[in-house]
C-alpha cells in the first residue's frame, strides 16, 4: 500500500492552490504544522514564487523539512469535476495526489472542492480493494466529545453494503487504541425498527449481524448528543444535516452577538462573562476540527474546508499526519477482508 | 371541502390525550388560545374526568365556546400505526379527525405521534384530489424570519413530482397575502446546476417551469440564513436536518449556561446581559412556533409535538385557528388545478 511505503518519513503533499485565503494562509498553516510535529515533512505544491515569498516569512520554521514543487497549469475555479478530470493533470490538486500515488508522500490535503479531489483522488490513487464508494467524514463536536459524521455529499445515493462499509470506515478512523471499538450509529428517522425506508432497515441489519460495534438507529437529535462516536448516513443527508448545523450556528452566534449590545448592561455583561464563555465554546471551534478524510482511498487524502485559515489548515494537516501514522488506508483493508460484501457489486 | 363548511365558527377538534404532559396541559393550552382568539370554538376530545377537572380551573375562560366529547378507548403508546389503523376506532385522535371529516369542526390538533395522524388523517379526511402524498411542515425561524420546511418525515422516498407538490403546498401557507408569492428553494448539498441526484434535478426543471416563485437549489446553511419562504426536502433529510438541528441548538445552550457558571465574572455577566439576551433569543424560541401542519388533506390538521407545555400547546391550536381562516385546503385544491401533475401517478 502506498501509505505504508512513506510511512516512516510521513510526508505530506500540500496542495496550497484550493484555498479561499490563498497561497500565503495555506502555506502558513502547513508550516504551523510542521513545527508541531517534528515527524512530519511537506512537500508543497502550487504557485512556486508565491510559496517561496511566504516561506521567506518563516525563516525559524524548519524548513530542511521542505520541499517545494512548482506546478502552473491552473483551471477555472469553475471547471467541472469531469473538465478536471480530462484537463486536470500538472494541477497542484492533481501533482499533490500523484505524490501519494507514486509513493513519495504518505498523504495528500487539499481545500479545492470535493468533487475535483474524490474524482482525481479515485483516478489517481483509487479505491481500495473491496470498497465500493470511498467516503467523506467530519469530526461533529458533541456534547460528549466528538463523533465521526459520514457521508458528507461524496455519495447521493447509496445501498446498504455502502452505508455498512461507510461505519466500517468511520470506526477504523475513531478507534481511539487498536483495542477500542467505537460505537456506530445509523441515523433514521426514529428508533423503532419499523421507521425508515428499505436500504436504511437492510443496513440496519447488516450492521447486527456484524462484529462491529452497533447501537442501532439515532435519530437526528442524538447527534448532538454524543450518542455514538460514528454516525452514519447517505451523502445528500449528512451534506444538509451539517451545513444546516453549520448555518445554525453561525445564526446563533450572530444572535447573540446582537443581543449583547442592546443595552449598557448587556455590554458590560458581555464584557465580564467573554473570558468563561469563550472557553466554554472553544471545543466546538470549526477550526479545531477541520480537515476531513476521503476514507476507501490507496492512501490518505484530507480534504480542508475552503474558507480555512492558518488554524483550520494546520490542523487540517495534522490530522493527515495522524491518519498516516494509524494507517488507516491499510486497517481498512484489514476490515473489509473481516467483512466481506454480501451483496452483488 | 369539509374545512369550508365549518370556516365560520372556526371549530377545532383537540385531541387531548396525545401529550406527553397530560390532559391538564393540553386543555390549558387549548383555553389560552381560546382566550387569545374570540373567533375560535373548541371540541375537547379525550377522557371527560379528566377534562372537566381542568376546565373547572379555568372558571373565567369562554366556556361557552367549549364542548366535550367523551373517549374510553386507549391504546398502547407502543402500537404501531396499523394497530391504530384497525383498532383505532373511538380512541381521541381517531374522535377528533372524525369532527372535521364529517363536517362538525373545521380542523383537528393533536401530539400524539405523527405517523398514527397521518395513517389515520389518511383514512378518515383523505387526500385532496390529484395530491401525492400529504406532507408535515414546520416553521424554521432563521436569520430573517420564519421558513417552511417541509417533508419532515411522511414522506422519506420521493418522487419529483412530490417535492413539486411539496413546494406547491408549503407556498400556500407561507403566503402572507392572496397576492403575495413565496420565494421557494429546494434543498441540495450545491447551488450548481450538476449537483444532486435525478429526483432532485427532475424537480429542480418542474420548478422552473411553473408558475411558483422559485428561486433554485440551495444548501444546508441557507436554511438558517432565511433565503427562502419554503424549503423543500424528502421526509428522511427534512426529518434528520429538523432533529440535528434542536439537538444543536439544545447542547450549544447547555454550553453557554455551563460557561456562564464557571466564575463570578461570568455568573455577574450572565445576570446583567439576560435581559436583552432573553429579548434576542425570543424569536427563535420553538414554543412559539408550535403547530406543524400535515398538508394535503380534506381539512386542516396540525401536529402538536408531543412535549408541548401550555404555551406551545396554545400556538398549536392558533395556528390550526389561522389555516382553517386562510382555507389552507382550498387554496391547495386551486393551485392543483393550476398544476396538474406531470408524471403518471
């Protein structure tokens, strides 16, 4: 397997192109973390003018851990997936996957869009022998601790042997130890056995008569809840459920922001309360948890929000790092060999 | 249409019993309203001990605008829908929706659970004519106001020609006056034209080519943002994205309140900016949105949630109040007739 091959070095492939900040905040981030774990190396890939003018910025970074390749094809923002695919090579989004493929880099992120990386990513690395549809997964924070969300829109439509192989995949990635086994949701529409339609009930049953460790239905409040640490669903859901919560959010926060400068008295409360109430909300800080892996995958891909900045890309690339060194691509396969498809592909 | 027959008196049928609260909170709720609205005359459904007790507390409310109808038979809070279905006969809700479908009141309100009033909304009032499926809407209160979203879990496999409807009936509610045109939007993890799966694009070209206000795909976090009056989903999305979406709001209130005890600083912050935060937050309190539609039958119907204190209960009961007013299943049946179905049925 090709994670295995860089494992040692755990090299990581940047693609600093895809970012809504630009080149300067990727590279940033990138080196935020590298000088947070001494056991990975970059290699950077994009614009090489605009990366070296911002590596001049970081003279005390270790910077004998980097390497830079150049690329300059670029293709509109708006090329479609498939334009991306036929046109795409000598993009940075395409040379950082190629990295991984080839075997000089263990993992590859980017913040272009999904679609462009799971396509090349499926191209260039390809999926895993036995999977049938790679994945995305998001880290949700919770009320207690985080839980692994998948699909988040790489699959619209799926079967129950996906939506099975999806908490396969989630569990590889949450395993605290070798030894844990995280606990898998499948959301529906309520807990009885009754609720829900064909390919949810099926996977339902697939997952019981698994050796994973299976809960059984959540619904859409015990996400929130922390129930389980893996919940599982199609793409088109889990892509609304989280920019919904995303949106939700965001409206929360303004909400408040504006209640808290009604008065003197709210501003003055605001004032004295902000210290306890920022710490109080920083574990649920989107940027903590960036970085969202491509799981099915010959190799670690992470996908990083688009509007990231220094934070959410270091973070994005740490949590890559961590993915290679649990090789997660290779305990993967090791599941799927345990559990066999049942159905016919 | 039965809800014309009744429209002048405004009787609405409550199903008292299906609250997880009991009879004393639905019957208070249901007296607030009648306080609220001099239009209104209510038939109190369920068991008449029970009633009676709690409307001698109430010694000042209308009374004279209040019938009992006394009901015995009870089934088990765990019996499936087609329990309901064959055994259902003389239980509350089946009493109630029996007033409007023979014409005695104008709308029936009950929480008991939503699939048991839709089967049993089905069988006694039915579908208007040329409608797919009925459907379930709640008001989201968002940035700029209130969005209908609907299918919120009737319907969890759709066809395009059901969200069409969908759209169609959530834009009769949401509209403010018999000239005004709801702007609608159809939920999909992008606002490109190549995103979504078949359904969804089939009802995307439905959409446009009708006479409805639409304004196109939009995502997860649009919703909050308010960029619609109607959004439109299938039950299983609609369903995990209304559940998520309470789930998080409830753990990021957790969070504040835990943050707003953690010194004296923040407890004094807390104390001075409750007011105007109280005044901020009210708009979006769900209690004041109580009262989700199930939209598509000969008559109007409206889900309570089944954890209604007696103020929720109230918005319920007003809200059945105002779509009885507003014709809600005439104006569908024109707008029907206006668009008559696509596909074959």
């Amino acid at each position: 397997m090709r994670a295995e091959q860089a494992s040692q070095k755990a090299t990581l492939a940047i693609d600093v192109m895809g970012g809504d900040h630009g080149v300067s905040v990727m590279v940033a981030g990138a080196l935020m973390a590298l000088e947070q774990d001494a056991s990975l190396a970059l290699t950077l890939v994009g614009d090489a003018d605009l990366i070296e003018q911002e590596l001049a910025q970081h003279a005390r970074t270790p910077l004998e851990r980097v390497t830079v390749i150049g690329t300059h094809a670029v293709l509109a923002a708006t090329a479609s997936p498939r334009a991306m695919l036929r046109q795409g090579q000598g993009t940075s989004i395409w040379q950082a996957l190629l990295e991984v493929a080839e075997g000089r880099a263990a993992a590859c992120v980017s913040a272009d869009n999904t679609a462009a990386l799971m396509l090349l990513g499926r191209k260039l690395l390809g999926p895993l022998q036995g999977i049938r549809r790679p994945a995305l997964m998001s880290q949700i924070p919770t009320a207690r601790g985080m839980t692994g969300l998948l699909d988040l829109g790489a699959n619209l439509e799926v079967s129950a042997e996906q939506l099975f192989q999806f908490a396969l995949m989630g569990s590889v990635v949450q395993a605290r130890t070798p030894q844990h086994r995280p606990l898998i949701g499948l959301l529906n529409v309520g807990h009885e056995e009754t609720k829900g339609h064909s390919v949810v009930r099926e996977a339902h049953d697939r997952l019981r008569r698994s050796s994973l460790n299976y809960h059984g239905y959540i619904e859409g409040h015990d996400l929130f809840a922390g129930r389980v640490d893996v919940a599982v669903c199609d793409g088109f859901a889990g892509n609304l459920i989280l920019k919904a919560s995303e949106g939700l959010a965001s409206m929360l926060a303004d909400t408040l922001r504006a209640g808290l400068q009604q008065s003197w008295r709210a501003r003055l409360g605001g004032l004295l309360a902000r210290p306890s109430l920022r710490r109080a909300l920083a574990p649920l800080n989107p940027d903590k948890h960036n970085g969202a892996p491509l799981l099915g995958l010959k190799g670690v891909v992470v996908k990083s929000h688009g509007r990231s900045g220094v934070l959410a890309t270091a973070n994005a690339v740490l949590e890559a790092g961590r993915e290679v060194k649990k090789n997660i691509p290779e305990r993967i396969s090791e599941m799927l060999v345990a559990h066999p498809a049942e159905d016919q592909a």
